[in-house]
C-alpha cells in the first residue's frame, strides 16, 4: 500500500514538474507556415513545414502563443491579435491564423506611453485625443505603403480593470495591431501574487511576455513589474523571464536589431551613480553583440539616453500629460508618442505629439520665462538627445550653439496653478504629490540676444540630419 502511495505521489510530482504536450497548427489562408516560433513562457519548439507543432506545456503556463513572424499578422478579435491561446484542460490541436500583409520592407513601431486611464471621462478623452491621432498616423503610413503597429508601453490603467473593455473598443477602431506591456497599474492591486494579479491584463493583452518580428527587427515585449498586492511591487525581470529569453535568442539572428519593450525604465539617469538591478543587467550582458535598445514608459517624462555607449533606452513620456491634468507631462514635454521608422537596417525615430505634425519638436520661450535664464530666449526640445545641434539666429545672422541647462517647464507650472484657481487641484497635491510635481529635464536650451535684435530664429538639427525651424520676436 504504502509503495502503491508512493508511486501515485512520483507520477503526480512528474505530471507537475514536466507538464504535458499540447499540439497545433500555425496558418494562413490555411496554408501551413514552417519555422513559426511557438512558446508557453518556458519552453520552445517550432512548426513543420505543414505548419503543425507539438510543445510540452509546463503546468505553470497560463499560455501558448506564437512569435508573429515578418510579413504577417493575427486575426484580430475585439481588436486584439490572436496570437496567444489561453491553456485548459481541453486546450489541445490548437489553430492560430495569420493574415499575410501585402510585401513591403518598411514598418514603424508606435509607442504609446501610460495611458493611465482610472475613469471613464479620461478614457474617453484618450480616445478623443490619442486614439484619433493614432488613427490619423497609422492611416498616413498606410497610404505610404509603410506597415504600422502600435505598443502600449504599460499602464493602460490606473487600477481599474473594467477599463480594459473600453481600450479594446479603442484599440479596434485602429485596423493595425496594437500590444502591451504590463504596468504596475495593469495589476489588481486587491488580490495577492503577480500572477493572479495580473490576470485581468492577461484576459485583454494575454501573455506578460512575448515578441513579434519586422523586417530585420525583433521586438521582445518583457514585464518588468514583479508584483505582490496593493501597490507593492519591484521594478526588475523574473529569473524565469531571464531564462525564456535565452532559449528565444536561439532562433534569432545575430545580425537582427532587438528592441526590449518594458513598463519601467532601466536605467535612471536622474539619480547619481544609478547601478542597474539584477535582472536588467543581465539582459545587458545576455543581449551583448547584438544591436540593442529600450522602449520604455512608467516615468511619465522623455528621455533618450545610453545605458552604455551604443546601447539607448528611450524613455517615452505619457500619451496623459500629467495625468490628464495637463497636456504637459512634468517635465514639460507634450503628449504624444514616440514613433520607430524601419527601413530595412536602419531605425530612426521621433515624437509625435497629439494634434501636431512630425515637424513640431521644439517649443520657444520669451526673455523672462525663465527664473534662472531671465535675460534669455529658451528652445525646449524635448526629444533630444546628445548628437542633437540646437543652434540661433539673430536678425538673420548666425549665432551659434545655445546653451543648454536644467530647468524645470513654466508651461507645466502655469496649467497647475491655473487648477489650483479653479479650485481643481489643491496647492498640497501639487506640491507635495509626487507624481505631479514638476520635474527637472535638460532638454532647455538659452540664447542671449543683445539689444536690436529683433528677430530670433532657433534651428534644430536631429541625429538623422532633420532640420526644425522656428522663430519668436524679441
């Protein structure tokens, strides 16, 4: 008897620890695809030539989804691509459908930052403002014949989760593909676990983790949110997640360009002497000799700065503002989103603000806006980064470089307290609230004009050669 128990004990701690195979097909137009990359968070295989796959399930594996290859994507349903498959126990000989996009060797990568929704006004804003610029950009790149998909780079929500249904709503009037990261707000935070925390993401998004292909460029989605209840949460990557990351590199190419798409930032240039955590350091060195860079959300300000020479992470501000407070985030950058333009090997990028064309990227300041640059026009630009020019004119001639500073944005400033005046805001929540008090950038930048000049003209030049332009009078 006691053996018999024993036995039963072993088999069930096997069928735990080793899970159980669970087979499908990948296809489109119901033509089978080979070399489909199919995964449950832990494990790999991939289809055969008829496009049929078989995968041993870990009894952890919440599900099965494919790496959406270039050239193709999922059928939509509510507006969210298929491209994951939720496990139960019937789950077996399971069929995802591609849809083939018509040849083409160009592609943008939209990324959306925080769209911290907590009511339904602010996602109906969102959807007024962000959604409809969205649609008005995915449709322009469309006509061009440039394949658009979007990213949200985590906190879709502000710990509402029925919002979820709306985003889907939104999501479905863009006709592209649009995916997520998930970010400490995306979690219910009355519940215990990171997985059963996250729960009402995966029900909207699927799976925490994961990636698609564009062109020559891998787009690995990460969660680097590890989540206990009620706001209780470290910014850094499961083990696990490190693990199923090295069993992805095995199918990519080591020429490929990766992009890393978090919630919360890697690095934190703001703070001195910032030593990266456990996880993100290990993704540095395990991605070491590929063409690497970050696309992440969380801080709500922007920056585009090397982690290490040669490896950027940019850190896109919210598509909110201030949290639907202000059109301005804190650190005085507009809302918008940053956009990736592929084209075969080369990647360049810009921010796109809501209500504004790609050439607006700089705002200019009167003399006087400034407490600390009283005598001085000021450029914001807030999507620069070190080999950006940000050069003068006076009255037409050639002044030269400006000066750049740090400094916090007065237009930022003016929104808060004119909602302090309408006794929308009180002076405490602006002041003492963390995550509305104003932020210092370095994206500011002083010319000093002498007397009779008139006519000041600042141009900007950005990494790729782009020339912008404008002109304020003295």
């Amino acid at each position: 008897m006691n053996r018999f128990l024993g036995i039963v004990l072993f088999l069930t701690f096997s069928l735990s620890l080793f899970g159980r195979d669970i087979s499908g097909v990948v296809d489109s137009d119901g033509k089978g695809l080979k070399n489909v990359v199919v995964t449950d968070g832990f494990n790999f295989t991939q289809t055969n030539e008829n496009g049929v796959f078989k995968l041993n399930v870990s009894t952890e594996s919440e599900f099965v989804y494919i790496f959406i290859p270039s050239g193709y994507r999922a059928v939509a349903k509510e507006g969210i691509s298929q491209f994951f498959k939720r496990i139960d126990q019937q789950s077996d000989n399971l069929h995802f459908e591609l849809n083939k996009i018509p040849d083409c060797n160009k592609y943008v990568l939209i990324a959306v930052g925080d769209p911290q929704t907590k009511t339904l006004e602010q996602y109906n804003i969102f959807e007024q403002t962000v959604i409809s610029d969205l649609k008005s950009t995915i449709d322009g790149y469309i006509k061009k014949n440039v394949i658009p998909v979007t990213v949200y780079l985590g906190d879709v929500v502000w710990d509402n989760m029925k919002l979820f249904d709306n985003h889907k709503q939104g999501i479905s009037k863009l006709g592209t593909p649009v995916y997520s990261a998930i970010g400490n707000h995306d979690y219910q935070k009355e519940l215990i676990g990171d997985t059963n925390c996250g729960k009402a993401f995966g029900n909207c998004f699927g799976p925490a983790y994961y990636g698609f292909v564009l062109g020559k460029n891998y787009v690995i989605v990460l969660d680097n949110i590890i989540y206990n209840t009620n706001k209780q949460y470290i910014e850094d990557v499961s083990q696990s997640q490190i693990e199923w990351l090295k069993g992805y590199l095995k199918f990519v190419p080591k020429d490929a360009e990766i992009f890393i798409v978090m919630h919360a930032p890697v690095n934190k240039p703001w703070i001195d002497n910032y030593k990266l955590s456990l996880g993100h350091q290990q993704i540095m060195n395990i991605l070491s000799g590929y063409k690497l860079s970050f696309i992440t959300g969380h801080t709500h300000i922007n920056n585009n700065l090397d982690i290490i020479p040669g490896v950027m992470e940019h850190n896109v501000a919210s598509s909110c503002g201030a949290f639907w407070k202000s059109f301005y985030c804190m650190d005085g950058t507009p809302s918008g989103y940053q956009i990736f333009e592929f084209n075969e090997n080369e990647c360049s990028w810009y921010f796109k603000t809501i209500g504004k064309d790609r050439s607006y990227q700089m705002e200019l300041y009167k003399p006087g806006s400034f407490s600390n640059m009283s005598d001085a026009v000021v450029a914001k630009v807030w999507n620069w980064d070190p080999l950006w020019k940000v050069e003068w004119f006076g009255n037409g001639k050639y002044m030269g470089e400006m000066k750049q500073f740090k400094s916090t944005d007065p237009k930022y400033i003016s929104d808060m307290e004119k909602l302090i005046e309408k006794g929308k805001l009180t002076r405490q929540e602006f002041e003492k609230a963390n995550y509305l008090k104003p932020r210092l950038s370095q994206f500011f930048f002083a010319a000093f004009p002498l007397k009779g000049i008139r006519e000041i003209k600042v141009v900007v030049t950005d990494r790729f050669g782009n020339t912008y332009n404008d002109i304020i009078l003295n």
